[in-house]
C-alpha cells in the first residue's frame, strides 16, 4: 500500500464555502499532481476522502491517476455532506 501518491499543487477556496456544483467543479481543477506515475501505472487505485458534496475534488483526484496510469480508481468517502 501507498500513501501520499497524490501531491496538491495549489490551495484554493475550501470546497464548503462553495455553494454550487459549477464552482467546486471549478475550483478544484488542476489542484493535484501524481509525481511518481510508476506506483499507480497498471494497478486499482483506492481513493479515501473524509467527506463528499459534489463528488468534484474526488473526480478531479481520480482523473489525475487515470491519467497518470492507474487502471482503475475506486473512491471511498466516510461522509455524505
């Protein structure tokens, strides 16, 4: 198991001073790298996230490992906000 495979690049607005769907899409773009591409290549990537409105940052994380190599992303969230 790997931690920490992805790095955010930028912190912008918190996603819950954010009212609509429109504005977390866009204030999550671009926010993550995946500087080591050679730990999620080819594998299943488990994505933990302690809370999810929108889904954004979560599909934002998981479009980064996909095109970093992962084969397939699978999302975890302990809360539904």
């Amino acid at each position: 198991m790997e931690n920490n495979v992805l790095l955010r690049l930028k912190h912008k607005t918190p996603q819950a001073e954010l009212k609509d769907k429109r504005e977390r899409t866009r204030n999550s773009k671009n926010i993550f790298a995946c500087p080591r591409s050679d730990l999620v290549q080819g594998k299943v990537v488990i994505l933990v996230d302690d809370i999810s409105t929108t889904g954004s940052t979560l599909d934002e994380a998981a479009r980064i490992l996909k095109k970093s190599g992962a084969e397939k992303v699978i999302g975890l969230v302990v809360a539904k906000g």
